[in-house]
C-alpha cells in the first residue's frame, strides 16, 4: 500500500473517530454524575443536525449569504437548543426516575430516542428523505498522489479537539468542573459541602447534549448530507465506544471512539472484499476486549464498591 | 349463564339478518390491502405507492356501476423482512381482505411469498424488481406487474459497455436486492466481454460512512462505480465520491430512480444512470390520465417511480373482484389466467409463474435535476460528457 492511501485511511479514520468521540464523551458524562445509561444521546444529535439545517434554510431565507457567520449561528442555535433539550431530559424524565430501578431510565431514554427521530421524520418538511447539508467550510483541497486533503477536514478536526481539550479543562481547571466532579464521586458528600446537585447534573446533561449538536452539526459539514437515522447508529458506536474505554472516564471514551473507528477501517482494509463484515469485526473485537477487561480500558478513578 | 348467552347470540344473529337485509340495496363491503414501506429511508417510495393504491380504490368507489363498496387496508413493511413477515400474516390472516397489492422492497417481498402461499392469499407485487420473488417457486397466489432486475441490468451493462467503459467497482447493499443486483449485473457484463469488474463492495443497508470502501475504489481507479441499492445510501455513497475526488460515472439502479434521489444530491446528481423497467409514467398508455387523477387528490407526494405500477396493481384487483366475486380462491383462478389485459402501464400477461412481462427498460441519466431519458439526453447526443465519456 502506498503512503498516500495510507494516509487516507488514516484521515478517514480520525474523522469518524472523532465523531464518535463527541457522542461517547456524552454517555460518560451522563454516566459519571448519575450514574445512568440515556439512550437518546444519539437522537438528540439528530435533532441538532436537524435545528442547525432548518436555521441554515431560515438564514437563507432572511437574506443571510455569509458562510462564516451561518455557520456560527447554526452551531450556537444547534448547540444551545440541545443543551436545553437535554435539561428538559434530565429534569422531567431522567431525574425523577432517580429512585426507580437504572433499567427504567434506560427503557425510557430508549422510547423517548425513538419519539425524537421519528418525530424528525414526520415534522420536518419530507423528513423521511435524505436531506442535503450546505458545505460551509472551505472547499480547497490538495491533491497528493491517492491522498485527496480536504482543508475543511483538517478544520473539523481541529474544531472537534479544540472542543475535547475545552471540556477537559472545564471539568479539571474550573469550580463547576470541581463540582460535577464531586457529585460524579460521592453524591451524599458533594450535598454535605454545599454543591446544588440538581444544578450540577442539570449542567451536565446541558453539556453533553450541546456536544452531541457539535458533533451533529460536524457529521452533516463532513458528509454533507443528513437523515432521521444518523444518531441511531451513532448513539450505539458512541455506547459501546464510551464501554470499551469504561465508562466514567472521559479519556476512555475518547480512546474508545477513535479505537472502533479503527477497527472499522482496519475491518474494511483487511477484508477488502468482504467489507460488509466490518462491522461484525468491529463488534467483534469490541466484545474480546469487554472480555479482558469488563470494567473498560481505562477504569473510573475510584470506583463504586458496596 | 349459557343459556343466556346462547340466546343473546341467537338474537343477535336475528338482527344482523335483519340489519343486513334491511340495506341488502347498499353495496357490500369488500377489503382489499395494500402493503409497502411508509416509515424509514425509502418511504417516499411507499407512500407514493400507497397513495396511488388508494387512488385505484377512490375511482372505484366513486363508479356508480361497481358492484361493491371497496376499503383499502394499509400496513407498514418498513423495508425490514422480519417486519413485513408480521403485517404480511396479519393480512393474510385476515379472512375479510381479498387480495392486496404487496412490496416496494424486494427484501420485504422475497421473504413474504410463502406466507402468502401458505394463508392462500393473492397478491401483486407493485415494486420489488428481485427474479427470485416469482421465480424461486411456483406459488399460484404471487403475481406481479413491474418487470424484474434481470432486464434492467442487461441494458445496463449494455449501455455500459456501448460508451467504451473498461473498468467498473461493485457497490452493493447485502440484502437479497442488493446481492441480485450485484450477480445479474455481473453476469450480464462478463457476458458482452468489454468491460471488468475490478471489485466488488457489500455495504450493509444503514451504512454512513463509506469512506473506507471508496478510498479502496480509489486506489482501483475504476472508470464507472455500479451501486446496486436504495436511495438514501445511494446519497451517500455519491457524496463521499466527490468528498475523496473520484470522478467515476455513478451508475446506479431503479432503486435510486426516485425525486429524494435528486433532492438530496442536488448539481452532484448530474450525470449519475439509473434504470427501470417500463416507461416513464407520462409515457405509458394510461400515464396523463393516472397523472391527472393523482394530482387532482392532491397528496402530499407525488407518485415516484412505482406509483402507476401500484395503482395497475390495485386496479387489476379491483377488476377481478368485480368480475368473480369477494372469493380468495376464485380470484386465484381469474389471476392465473391473465393475457394482455389492458391497463395504465400497457398490456399484462403473467407468465406460469405470474410474472409480467415488461420487455421496454428505460435508460435514465440525470440531467439538470431531472431524470432525462437517455437517448432523448445531451449526453447520447455528445452535447454533454459523462466523465470518461468517448
């Protein structure tokens, strides 16, 4: 293989990666503060991708013709809406299923995941069709022998890492970040020092479910191209991404969104005529590793023990 | 206790005759079904089929000389085999519904034929082009009035190899639609001999990424890409061609002959092939007439690609039940025996295995955002160059 093909699969690979990255980093922040599974994360990143393209249609109806500024409106309307959405989640179905078993909030996350898209299917004008995504970035690319880099590409790369390295130092360097974290460990003692829980894990969801319509708004910039059914597919890589790097470590799922965008690409490189069983590969793999080491690659910090 | 009841029923029973002769001069209600994909990625397609089904129904109702009151009973095969199995016996199963129109996916209607055979139930298929679906058995309850898979890749791996292509990459999704696809199209371009098959990809119907499968296909450097599948991944996969900068002819299938086709794609949809059997609906015998008829319902769809074929389906139902009566068995035996009976997509005859015979394919290539056909096109007459293109 040569070194220009070779460096396209890598692109191809980080980009993916990078997008389940976002989504897995949402279900360990869930995860982390409540200790909960919420299956709609990837139907909330449809929904984003969904809001960001009906204001694209609004801006362009209103006359707006710069690429830049729509593309900031997008992503700040996107990104806002679902950190609302997410709240509403979390304050009227997640939070008061607190004392109920942990499966009820994930059936109800589940059912809620498929109100969401089919909700975009029906309401959004000819929801069912795949609906073009306007190229908002820069189009310029260099061709260099197979290798084809695209600049918008690179952008979206870096935009998503810039996004990574943000949150981290939110949850590291800041006091809310302090907070989360100390509701994460110990729920009963963070009370006891003061912190308002229910703001925290409020915030929490906000978060999550904003990144989900970065990574929404990303998916429909990097394929141009949107459907109801994208977070459904989504959501279960990002599920088992945020699994295989453990649940609870925002590194982990970091690692395990860029691992299984690997494997499928590896999957589909060494099964070059059989690249229908990438994905049975990609899951396979995933399964051996959840059979090494069941608490995930790398591991909460101080885990719960009874 | 059973006393009473057993009187109850008697009574009752008293009433229903009574009620039933009282409107014996009301026309008797007959169900007829229709079943197609209304929910997920190739809806568009079903619901124009259902609308056009309904449409048979609505003229039919309002014909003073029908001889019975029709109500059309839909369900949702959601393109998935395992759920059209259930809506497929839930029909069946139900005794009042005569005969209905069935599938637009040809997964969804290969996987159901032995349930029809079994509940000995007629019905038409309206869309899924997949041979096997009247061939693989001779159930005498299967019949069907579009054309088969075999035909329309025969012309295209014709005009394929007719515009001095050497080299074509195999897409295909893994279902039996796809996998069909894949071998009539192989079969038929190994056997003109001048183009070669350089690779061939299987994607799984829900694929978003194909990034991976194309940049494989890049280092082929192939001069046409074949797909063998549906619109939305058709989409897609287009897409991520001109995101990895291959130039390759998109050459696809009737799967994508479809106005989301067009929609999603916008000025990258130029250029691309497809192909169906039949003619286009404005060009078939009975097309401004169904085209009025259509629109004068206003739907919120319009018919796409199969819509007259589900409608002639649905008609030809109609016709039978007029002629024999609400009797499973007896319209069997009328279907079994159909020779150039007339219709809005021309004449049918079934063959043994109730299957129609569509000998006309027509060549589509997309230009300016619509489905031309291909010789009326500016790319036969050299105006424009598909890439490639001597």
């Amino acid at each position: 293989m040569d070194v220009g093909l070779f460096a396209q699969y890598v692109m191809n690979g980080l980009m993916l990666g990078m997008m389940y990255a976002l989504v897995a980093v949402g279900f360990t922040l869930f995860f982390g503060v409540l200790d909960i599974i919420k299956f709609s994360h990837g139907d909330v990143l449809t929904v984003g991708a969904f809001v960001a393209l009906a204001t694209f249609a609004g801006l362009h109806a209103a006359g707006f013709n710069s690429q830049l500024l729509d593309l900031v409106i997008m992503l700040a309307v996107a990104t806002l809406a679902m950190a609302a959405l997410g709240m509403l989640i979390a304050r009227y179905l997640v939070m008061p299923l607190r004392s109920a078993p942990a499966l009820n909030t994930l059936l109800i996350t589940l059912m809620l995941g498929t109100v969401l898209r089919e909700a975009v299917r029906l309401f959004y004008p000819q929801g069912a069709n795949p609906k073009p995504f306007p190229a908002l970035l820069p189009q310029n690319s260099i061709d260099l022998g197979s290798l084809n880099l695209r600049l918008d590409n690179a952008l979206m790369l870096a935009a998503g890492a810039a996004v990574i390295v943000g949150l981290q130092y939110l949850l590291n360097r800041t006091k809310l970040g302090l907070a989360i974290r100390a509701v994460a460990q110990d729920e009963e003692t963070a009370r006891t020092m003061g912190v308002n829980f229910t703001a925290i894990v409020l915030v929490t969801f906000a978060i999550g479910s904003g990144l989900a319509a970065f990574a929404g708004v990303m998916n429909g910039l990097y394929y141009n191209e949107i459907n109801f059914g994208i977070g459904l597919y989504l959501g279960v890589i990002g599920f088992s991404a945020a699994i295989i790097g453990g649940l609870g470590s925002i590194y982990g799922a970091i690692l395990g969104g860029f691992l299984f965008a690997g494997l499928q690409t590896v999957g589909t490189v060494l099964l070059p005529f059989a690249s229908a069983y990438k994905d049975v590969f990609a899951f396979a793999v995933v399964i051996a590793i959840m059979a090494w080491r069941p608490t995930g690659l790398i591991q909460e910090k101080i885990s719960e023990r009874v | 206790m059973i006393r009473t009841s057993k009187a109850t029923a008697i009574g009752l029973t008293a009433a229903i005759l009574v009620f039933v002769a009282a409107t014996a001069d009301a026309k008797d209600k007959v169900k007829v079904g229709f079943i197609g994909p209304l929910t997920g990625g190739v809806s568009v397609n079903g619901i124009g089929g259902r609308n056009s089904a309904d449409l048979a129904v609505k003229l039919r109702n309002a014909d003073a000389k029908a001889k019975y009151e029709y109500e059309l009973v839909v369900l949702d095969d959601e393109c998935k085999p395992n759920v059209a199995v259930q809506v497929a016996t839930k029909m069946a199963a139900d005794k009042d519904i005569i005969a209905a129109a069935t599938h637009y996916c040809s997964a969804t209607a290969i996987a159901t034929v032995d349930t029809y055979h079994k509940f000995g139930f007629p019905v038409i298929i309206w869309g899924a082009v997949l041979p096997d679906i009247t061939y693989r058995n001779k159930y005498a309850e299967i019949h069907r009035v579009n054309g088969t898979m075999i035909n329309q890749n025969d012309a295209n791996a014709e005009l394929v190899s007719k515009l001095g292509y050497k080299t074509v990459a195999v897409i295909h999704d893994t279902t039996d639609y796809g996998k069909g696809h894949n071998e009539y199209f192989s079969k038929a371009l190994a056997k003109i001999g001048k183009a070669k098959i350089v690779g061939t990809f299987g994607v799984t119907a829900e694929q978003q990424d194909f990034t991976a499968e194309l940049t494989q296909i890049k280092a082929l450097n192939p001069e046409v890409i074949y797909f063998g599948g549906l619109t939305p991944i058709g989409v897609r996969i287009r897409l991520q061609m001109d995101k990895l900068g291959i130039k390759a002819v998109f050459d696809g299938t009737s799967g994508i002959v479809s106005d989301a086709y067009i929609q999603g794609l916008g000025p990258l949809a130029e250029g691309s092939l497809a192909f169906r059997e039949g003619a286009p609906t404005e060009k078939l015998p009975g097309g401004k007439f169904f085209m009025e008829k259509y629109n004068a319902q206003k739907y919120d769809n319009p018919p796409e690609a199969y819509g007259a074929f589900a409608y002639a389906a649905m008609d030809m139902i109609l016709n039978t039940i007029e002629k024999v009566g609400p009797d499973r068995k007896k319209v069997i035996a009328d279907l079994g025996n159909v020779k150039d009976r007339d219709s809005i997509v021309g004449k049918i005859t079934f063959d043994d295995h109730g299957q129609n015979t569509v000998a006309v394919i027509t060549k589509y290539v997309i230009q300016d955002g619509k489905f031309v056909e291909w010789d009326d096109s500016e790319y036969a007459s050299g105006k424009r160059k598909l890439p490639g293109q001597k």
